[in-house]
C-alpha cells in the first residue's frame, strides 16, 4: 500500500474486494464518487442503485432490501447519513435490528474547504445513542479493510465512520484487530492515550515526543466506539492512572465520552479529551483546521501531563 | 366476484373491525379512525390476494405488506389475527407492557408484520427496497402498501415515490386510504395534497381511483395493477374514515382516540347486526 490512503478509497477498495458475496447490496445517494462506491459499481454495477439526493428515502429502501436477506452498504457523507437521516437510521434501520452498513464518509473537519456544514463533528454521539448500533472509526486502510469485513459478518446495523482526507498507515498487515476491542498498538506504563480515526497517528507522535521526555506511553486504536472495549480502557485505567482521548469529533458524546462513561463507572481516574470543543468547523485545508482545532500531537502531549499532574 | 366471495369478504372485514374496536378500546388509545377506513382493502389482501401463510410468515417468496401508516396497526393486527397468524384473544393486549403488540408495528414481536413502521412515508421506502430486491432477485412477489392521505405531506413520500418510478418497480402495488381526514381535520385545511393522482401520474406512476369499500372495485384495480409492466402501481382509494361505526365516520376526533366502554359496546353491537344481516 502507498504511504497515504484515505478511509473512503479504502472502504471503496474492501467493498469492491468483498463484492462476490451475492447478499451485498450498495445504495449511494449521487455521492459514488467521492465515497468512493463508485469502485463497486464498476465491478458489479447489477448490485449497485444510486438512489439520488434522498438520504433518508435510501436509509429506508436500504432497511426493506435487508428484510429480503440483503447485506445492505448505504453511502453518503457522515452529515447526510448520520444527520439528515438521523430518524430513519433510527426508525427504519436500528428499531427492526436491520442489517445495513452505514458507510459514511466525510466525517470530520479534515472534510476542510466545504466547511462547516459538509463538516459532521456529531455523528459518533448520534449514531451511538442508537440501541444496538455498532460504530466503527478506522484509522487507517488496513483497519478500514477489518471493519468492512467485520460489517458483513456481524448481523445488525452498522455505522463506519471514514475520512475524505488521505492519512498515513498506521498499521500494517500483521495487525491483528478484533471486532469490539480496542487494539493496543504501544504499550506503556504512565499515561495511555486511546485515539481512533486520522487522530492515531497523532497519538502516536505524541507517544513519541513524551517518550524523549521519559514518559512511558500506552497507545490504543478504539477503532470500534460501540460497543467499546470495557476491559483495555479498565486496564489502561489501573496499570497507567490516567487517560488521554483523541478524536476528530466533538467531545460531547464522542470516544472520550465513551471512555469517561466506562472510567468513571469502573475505575475513577482523570480522563483528558482532545476533540473539537463546542464549536462549527470552517473552510481550511484539512491540515491547517486541524492545528487551529488543536487536533495535533503537541495538544494530546499537553493534555496527557496535565492528567498525569492531576494524579 | 361472486356475490358468496363478496359477503364473506363482507363478513371478514366485520370481523376485523370488531378486532379494531376491541384492541383500542381495551389499550383506551390508539387509532381506530383509520384503521376502519382502510380495512376493505386490508380484508381483501389477506383473504383473497396475497400469497402468504401463517405458518411461515417469513417465507422468501411471500407476498409483503407494508403498513406504511404504521398508527393503523390496531387493523393491521385483527386482519393478522383474524387470518391466523396468532390467537385473537390478544388484541385486548394492544399497547400494553406486557403484550408484545407494539402501538406501531413491530416486525420482531408480532408474527405476520413484514416492516416496522410508526414514522410516516419510511414505510414505503422500504417497500421500494423491498420491491428492488424482488427485481435482483428476480423473484414473483409483490409487496404492497398501505398509505395515508395524511401522510402524503411527508417529503419522503415523493422520494421513495422517483425511486420506484426510476426503478421501474411494477411488483409495488400502494394503496392510499383517501379519507380526506388526519389529525387536526381535513387534509384541504391542514396541508394540501390534492390533486393527489395527478401526482403520483406525473412521478411516473400508473394509478388508479377506486371505492376503498367495494370489494369488486379493489380486486379489478389489483388485478390491473399486475398487468402493468415497467411502472410502480397507486390505488387512490375514495374512502370513509370510521367506516362501518355509524357514529365514528367522517369525524377527524376519531383519528387517534379510543373508544370508551359503552362507546365499544356501541361499536361493536352494531357490528354484530350487520354481521347478522349479511348472513339471512
């Protein structure tokens, strides 16, 4: 794989590679190209439906395909999926425990010149609210890959949450992931970080940089949100005392969120979240609105002393 | 239609209108206004239309329907009840805690129910999905819908309304129960729908007008229906709401209120004489 590969071409590959099983099905709402549906399409253009610019229509067509035995992978950006058809994907696909993926793109600020209403900072809180969806953020290619998979092979409502923004490989093919469990890529014994999506490699830069200053780092992959690894954040919490969270969302309701929720019911210990606080995005180049977002290495190196002195 | 198939058709959707009656009138909510309306329609897809059976309502080549006005369930659940699907005796259960009959249909507790449905139009998104997948398949069923007039101020409708134009889906067969009535009075005054099959025709259906409470004309217009190639099929069906409760048609109050005890017993007394009637 090249150095850098968005999660969008990375879900079009693993869907396209996946496409033999018959049962799939992929609706797209006049977006195939940009999430990249488009790829499977051209393979099987009999499975594929482009249902126009009605995200809530094809979260509805997508849950009567599923009643018919179909492995349903409806597209859209995350705004339209997870926010203008918030209610059907809470009616017409999670109510009836349908088994649709949601393959949404565009999630996130790193969206960059679109702005701030393509820029969906809110889906992770909104998607799981939803009674028995799982949520999946990959970080990489070789994640995106095991969460397309794991999608299929998982019965119920899935949401994949994928970026527009080309982001380096932060595993490699002998990443072994597992559905519902957090992956330890570091280990380490006095802070943990616990990033998902394009904030992994943050993670692990801020690993870095605490390392040089004898810090030793924890990182973990919480690709899957929901349900999340209660287990890897407990023993995060017990063995390194406190917890730094990354995400490209707003910390209300996102991965930090979930982590306080299982910390503070569990194992009290502090929790510092690095996430988008409260506000829109704008235009920008993805890379420039992520540093005034404080989405950097240098933000999570600040956040994890400032667990570390609360202890 | 003989005049024999009429009256036990008849005598059917009596019988289901006692259900509609003794489900809302033990839950004391729920719809019954609509439910009676549509049950003609409903009586004659469950008892002479669809291919279905009891014994295995998932069956993959069934026929499917979807209620897209999923606050008729109380109808949906006396047609299922008085077919078979389960024992009749727990439509006094509706909206209960206990009881798994959900006030809107619910496809994973209540045999029979092909889609769970309680916010409008997704219903009949998902028969267009439901319908698309007949086509990948290529499969013979049909799948049929039941709509509210009401429910056609719902921008999805029209959506799901290019989708299966755009996909030719001609093994969709919908049925909107042309009451004239929703919640807060006429639909003319509410938010205006009409001309309502000048607009199905010019999203690229084929439709068809009808007496929703003629069981000739429901069978003609579905027989029809089927012989369409290349179009989705509407029914506009002309209807009463409250039908066959003297004291319940045409009034919008009966939309979503349940009858009370003597109300009930009203309701259903006159549904036994008419029941008596059809029978010398």
């Amino acid at each position: 794989m090249s150095d850098k590969i968005a999660t969008r071409v990375a879900y079009g590959e693993a869907l396209t590679a996946m496409g033999e099983d018959e049962r799939i099905i992929v609706l797209d709402s006049d977006l195939s190209k940009s999430t990249m549906t488009d790829m499977f399409r051209k393979k099987y253009p009999e499975r594929h439906f482009n249902m126009g610019i009605a995200e809530g229509n094809m979260m509805s067509v997508a849950a009567g395909l599923a009643t018919c035995g179909k492995v349903v992978f409806a597209s859209s950006f995350a705004i339209f999926a997870a926010g203008r058809a918030f209610e059907q994907v809470r009616n017409s696909i999670g109510y009836p425990n349908l088994n649709v993926k949601i393959g949404a793109t565009h999630a996130g600020i790193s969206v960059g010149e679109d702005g701030a209403s393509h820029q969906a900072i809110e889906d992770i809180a909104l998607m799981r609210s939803i009674p028995g969806m799982t949520v999946i953020s990959p970080s990489d290619a070789y994640c995106t890959a095991f969460a397309v998979k794991a999608a299929i092979e998982h019965f119920g409502p899935v949401y994949l949450r994928l970026g527009r923004l080309a982001v380096p490989l932060v595993h490699d093919e002998n990443t072994r992931f597992e559905f519902g469990k957090g992956t330890l890529i570091k280990d380490g014994s006095d802070v943990t970080i616990i990033a998902n999506g394009l904030m992994v490699q943050y993670a692990l830069e801020a690993a870095k940089l605490l390392e040089e200053d004898g810090v030793n780092v924890r990182v973990i992959d919480m690709h899957t949100i929901k349900p999340i690894d209660r287990e890897i954040i407990i023993k995060a919490a017990k063995e390194t005392g406190c917890i730094v969270t990354a995400e490209e969302h707003t910390i209300i309701g996102g991965l930090g969120s979930a982590v306080a929720e299982v910390v503070c019911s569990e194992y009290p210990v502090p929790v510092k979240m690095v996430g988008i606080e409260d506000k829109f995005g704008k235009s920008g180049k993805p890379n420039e609105l992520l540093e005034l977002y404080g989405l950097t290495a240098e933000n999570i190196v600040k956040k994890a002393y400032e667990a570390m002195q609360m202890l | 239609m003989e005049q024999k198939e009429i009256l036990a058709l008849k005598k059917t959707a009596a019988n289901i209108r006692k259900g509609v009656i003794i489900a809302t009138g033990a839950a004391g909510s729920g719809h019954p206004g609509g439910s009676l309306s549509i049950t003609d329609i409903m009586a004659y897809l469950y008892f002479k239309e669809m291919r279905i059976n009891k014994e295995d309502p998932r069956h993959p080549d069934r026929d499917r329907f979807v209620m897209s006005k999923g606050h008729c369930a109380p109808v949906l659940y006396a047609t299922l009840a008085e077919k078979g699907f389960f024992p009749k005796e727990d439509l006094a259960t509706l909206r209960k805690t206990e009881s798994y009959l959900e006030g809107h249909p619910n496809m994973n507790s209540v045999p029979g129910v092909d889609m769970s449905t309680g916010s409008l139009a997704q219903g009949m998104s998902a028969a267009v999905g439901m319908a698309l997948a007949g086509k990948v398949d290529k499969k013979d069923y049909y799948v049929f819908v039941g709509m509210g007039d009401g429910e056609l101020e719902e921008g999805q409708v029209w959506e799901a309304s290019m989708a299966a134009a755009h996909y030719k889906l001609d093994n969709l067969i919908c049925f909107v129960d042309y009451n004239g009535l929703q919640i807060d009075g006429k639909i003319t005054e509410v938010m205006n729908p009409e001309p309502i099959a000048e607009k199905f025709e010019a999203f690229g259906w084929y439709v068809q007008s009808i007496d929703a409470h003629d069981f000739e004309q429901i069978e003609k217009a579905v027989k029809n229906a089927k012989k369409q190639k290349g179009k989705p099929n509407m029914i506009v069906a002309h209807s009463t709401k409250g039908k066959g409760v003297s004291f319940m048609e045409n009034q919008a109050g009966w939309h979503g209120k349940a009858p009370k005890q003597e109300e009930r017993d009203r309701a259903l007394a006159e549904l036994d004489e008419y029941i008596a009637s059809l029978e010398v």
